[in-house]
C-alpha cells in the first residue's frame, strides 16, 4: 500500500513542477522523499496515549531517521513488506540528486561530446550566459536531443548549460563533415563583427556555416556587409524588438479599423496620415521611427505621404542634427516635424492636448520615467478626447516592472514594450523561414538580370532588401483587401496600383538607410551602356524617384523597372481561374 501511495503522490508532483527549473524540480522532490519517509517512520511508531510532548519528540526523531532510511541504515522490519521497495526508489533518487549537483557539468559535457561525434548538425553558439541559457531553452522544444557548443572566453558560471561549454579556440577544429549552425548573440562593442571575419576564413576553407549574428544596430543600417562563404542573417537587438512590434501593431491595420474600406478593385488609401509622436530619441526611438516610415509608404487619398511625425526630446538639436546626417533624405520632408522641450513640460502637454495622434511611443532612457509619463497621458487622453479613439500609447520599458504592467494591464490603448526583453527564439534564428522567402524574391530578379550574384554573395543591404519585401507582404495583403471575386481586367489595375506603392516601399527602405536618388544626367556614358542604376559608394541611386519617372530612366527593354514592382505583387495572389 505504502508503494502505491508514494508512486502517485510522486507522479503527481512531478506533474505539477514540469515547468518549474530542473534545479527548484529536483530540490522538492528530494524534500518529498525525506518527508515521506519520515511520515512513514512517524505512523509506524505512534500509538495511542502518547503525550503532546511524546509525539512533538517522535516527529523530530522520524525527521532525523529519515535520511538513515533512505540510506537502508537503522531498523527497517519496523515496516510493512513493500518499504524496501519505497526506500530503494528514494535511494535511487537521492543517489541520482546528488550526483547530479556535484558530477553535473561532467555529465553534460560526456553527453555533449557524444553528441558532437554523432550528430551531423551542431548548434555553435555565443554570447551572455543568461542569453545563451534561454535560447537553449527553445532549442531543445524544437531539436530533439541537439548537439550544442557553447563558446566563450569566460568562466564557467554556477549554473551549467546544457551544453559543451568550449574557449573560441574550438573554431579550429571544425570539421567539412558536419553542418554548423552559428548563433551570434548580443556582445558588446563590434565583438561578433570580429567573430564573423573568423568565420568567413572559416567558409572559405570549405566548412559549412549557417550564421545567425546580433550586430550593431548603426553598422546594420548604415553598411553594406559581404561574406560571400557564410550563409548569414544579420540583425540588431533594436531591429527585432521593433519588428516584432510592429508585425503585431501595423500602423495601416490601425488606419483601417478607423476609416471605411476601399472600393473593390482599389486599394486602400486612408484620408488621412499615420501620426506618431515619439518622445525621447535614442537608438530604440531611433529604430522605431525608421521601421514605422517603411511600414507607412502607402499615400493617403490626396496622394499625400501617409506617415505625420513628431520628435520629442530635450537638449534635441545634436541627435537631430546626427539623425539628419546619416539619414539627409528626411532633412527635406516635411512629414517629420521636431520639437525642443523638457520631459515632462508644459509644451508637451500642450502640443498632445491639441493634436490628435494615432500612436505615441515613450521612451526615455529612464523606465520609471516612462511609466510616470504614460499614467500621465493617459488621464490627458481620457479628458481630451472622451468620445473619440484614444492614441495608442507605446511605453519602453528598459528594465522589468511588473507593478506598472499590472497597473495598466486593463487598457487596451497602452502597450507595454520590454526593450531588454530578447526573444530567442529557434523559430526566429535558426529556422528563418523569411530568409527562404527573401532568396525566391531574389531568383525571380535573377530571372530578368543579365548578371546577379548569388544569394551569398550579396551584400547585407541587397538581402536585407528582398528581406524587407517579405516582412511587407502583411501590408500589401491589408491594401489590397478580397481580390477573388475582381475579373482579370479589375485585378491587373489593381496590381499595378500595388506596384506602385511597392516602388514607394522600396524607395523608403533605401531613404532609412542612408540613400539619395541619383539624377540620370550624372551617368557616365559606360554606366548608361551598361544599365547601371547605383552608385553604392556614394549611396545614391537613380530609381530613388516617383513613379512616373521610372518610364525615363536608362533601362534594357521599355516599362522593365516598373516590371519588377508588379511582379513583387501580383504573385502574392493566387492565380484567378477564368470560365
């Protein structure tokens, strides 16, 4: 009977702590075992009439005899015929427990380097410990059993990763016989820069790398990086929160709950621009307004650009003034509007009392700043605009802080974003399921291109491009809205209207990352020869241009320019079977 009661309450409390930390899992159900060993010793020796005092002694003797029992040591005919069978599964436990927090980190690592031997595919990876530990976390949710390598120059800290924990020197002795996936994660200063070079020599000898890498977030807007041996995915801490957010929160899904939807056959062009007000600039703020421009080059009715900026921060003119030069394109718009003032202030208050925005991001460099701010707003909203759909506020959060998340969890119209939250995910890093989108965007140009390079051999800026036509199909599918019922004639105009708003994306890709359009008169009679659009040195281009203008640029065969951008769109559509 004994045995029967031990396995289920086991079974149980193994059930209720399968998401609680191996640590915390195994630390409890020692704690069980000794408790119910002692229980047993407890109820084998009580009888009636004994003392208050009596039984407080025995609990405290059953206690101290417990660990004994465990060990088969002391008197065990006390029991009944299947305790032998419960203190031998204790024991084994036990034995197991304590092997396990002193003998640990030698198991993994025999496991690991079995692993390495057996297994084609190993997971190399690097970065912060804590990091490193929450990525192999969904690793192994999606990798049975994978072999992993955790590479760092530190020492090892007192909780072990399941992982064979190596110094950098491991890169040497990789083999052409196995497939490596590389994980990069966020380092400080340009380290996985450095660590890319390695790798790419590394590719160059003929080991095969698929590199996932966390990198500056500046080098990744502002540079055209090449490693033509590494099958690479470059990104950016700011760029993934950001992108994240803004899959879930499209600033033109927002539009379109406001506004009444387009006739059949056109797409949607709302009366009026996205507004955004961002307060407080820095590189987060920064990546936020970049992102939220590309996701807003659609026009409004008038033909109007479609995005209505306003930056707020104090002592602002020197961000400005290094915003302005890395991006020169949005000195000259006047969607983008700034404005000098403390935080909080009068000023803001005003300015966000009398006009109205669709979103506002608060993120000051302070968290709690940020909070008190957001509370704030939040009444100035309520008592602004009563009957009237409240501006979404967007409120950074660069340390945790529950209490605030609590607080404000009931308003729909305040979104917590935890900008040091890092979502590790396999899904995201090692599946890259856009990554494989993006190189058939890429096929489909090779098509048409007298030459093309590789997928590889691409720079960072071209595949984050075709990159970026994948993460934009959610937009193109909300401004076209239902087309199965639309005849061949009514979807063709359609899609041409599609073309053109992708050619506006595309040129608001180039303008976030440093571009000027090229004027045609300034080619060179061989660049004319040749068809060349580009000037990457001086990042310039000559189709950074309005739509109408694509006509009279140099060009192999009348109308082709245009062509690309139709057939970005129209094959996100099925084709319509005709009667």
């Amino acid at each position: 009977m004994a045995l029967i009661i031990y396995l289920a309450c086991f079974a149980l409390l193994s059930f209720l702590l399968r998401n609680w930390k191996s640590r915390f899992h195994t630390l409890l159900i020692t704690g069980f075992n000794l408790t119910f060993a002692a229980l047993m010793i407890f109820l084998v020796q009580v009888h009636p009439g004994m003392t208050a005092g009596e039984v407080f002694g025995l609990v405290g003797s059953a206690l101290c005899s417990a660990p004994a029992a465990i060990m088969f040591r002391g008197n065990t005919a006390l029991f009944g015929p299947d305790a032998s069978y419960v203190f031998f599964l204790m024991s084994i436990y036990t034995a197991r427990t304590v092997l396990g927090i002193f003998f640990r980190g030698l198991f993994i690592r025999a496991r690991m380097k079995w692993r390495l031997v057996k297994r084609k595919t190993i997971y190399l990876v690097t970065g912060a410990r804590k990091d490193v530990a929450r990525f192999l976390q969904d690793l192994n949710r999606c990798v049975s059993h994978p072999a992993v390598v955790y590479i760092t120059d530190q020492d090892a800290g007192d909780a072990s990763l399941d992982a064979y924990e190596t110094d950098p020197s491991f890169l040497q002795r990789l083999r052409k016989s196995k497939d490596y996936q590389v994980l990069l994660l966020p380092a400080e200063g340009q380290q996985n820069y450095e660590q890319l070079l390695k790798l790419e020599e590394l590719g160059e000898a003929g080991i095969s790398l698929r590199v996932t890498a966390f990198v500056d977030n500046e080098l990744l807007r502002m540079e055209d990086m090449v490693f033509p041996h590494l099958d690479l995915y470059l990104l950016s801490q700011e760029q993934a929160v950001v992108q994240d957010f803004i899959c879930q929160h499209l600033p033109l899904a927002r539009l379109r709950q406001l506004e009444p939807a387009p006739e059949p056959g056109h797409i949607f062009r709302p009366r009026e621009p996205f507004s955004l007000c961002v307060i407080g600039f820095d590189s987060f703020s920064r990546e936020f307004l970049l992102q939220t421009y590309e996701n807003t080059a659609f026009t409004t009715i008038s033909g109007n650009p479609a995005l209505d900026v306003l930056v707020v921060d104090r002592e602002l003119d020197d961000k400005k003034a290094a915003f302005l030069n890395d991006f020169p394109r949005f000195a000259r718009m006047s969607c983008v509007q700034w404005l000098d003032a403390h935080i909080p202030s009068e000023a803001l208050f005003q300015t966000l009392s009398a006009r109205k925005f669709h979103q506002v991001l608060v993120a000051v460099p302070d968290t709690e700043e940020n909070i008190r701010l957001a509370i704030r707003l939040r009444r100035l909203f309520a008592r602004c605009f009563p009957d009237q759909p409240r501006p979404q506020l967007v409120v950074a959060l660069f340390q945790e802080d529950q209490g605030a998340v609590a607080l404000l969890r009931s308003d729909n119209d305040v979104i917590f974003q935890q900008v040091n939250q890092r979502q590790f995910t396999c899904e995201k890093l090692i599946a890259r399921s856009a990554d494989r989108q993006a190189e058939e965007i890429h096929q489909r140009y090779q098509h048409n291109s007298l030459f093309s390079p590789r997928w590889r051999e691409l720079g960072s800026f071209t595949q984050n491009s075709n990159r970026a036509a994948v993460w934009d199909i959610p937009n193109k599918l909300l401004l076209a809205g239902e087309v199965s019922a639309l005849d061949r004639q009514a979807r063709e105009a359609l899609f041409w209207e599609l073309a053109q708003y992708e050619h506006l994306r595309w040129n608001a890709f180039h303008f976030s990352r440093g571009w000027l359009p090229l004027p045609q008169e300034e080619l060179t009679r061989e660049e004319r020869e040749q068809y060349r659009t580009k000037r990457p040195g001086e990042k310039r281009h000559i189709c950074l241009v309005d739509w109408d203008q694509l006509d009279t640029l140099p060009q192999r065969k009348p109308g082709l320019l245009k062509q690309y951008d139709y057939e970005n769109v129209a094959g996100l559509f099925p084709a319509r079977e005709e009667n």
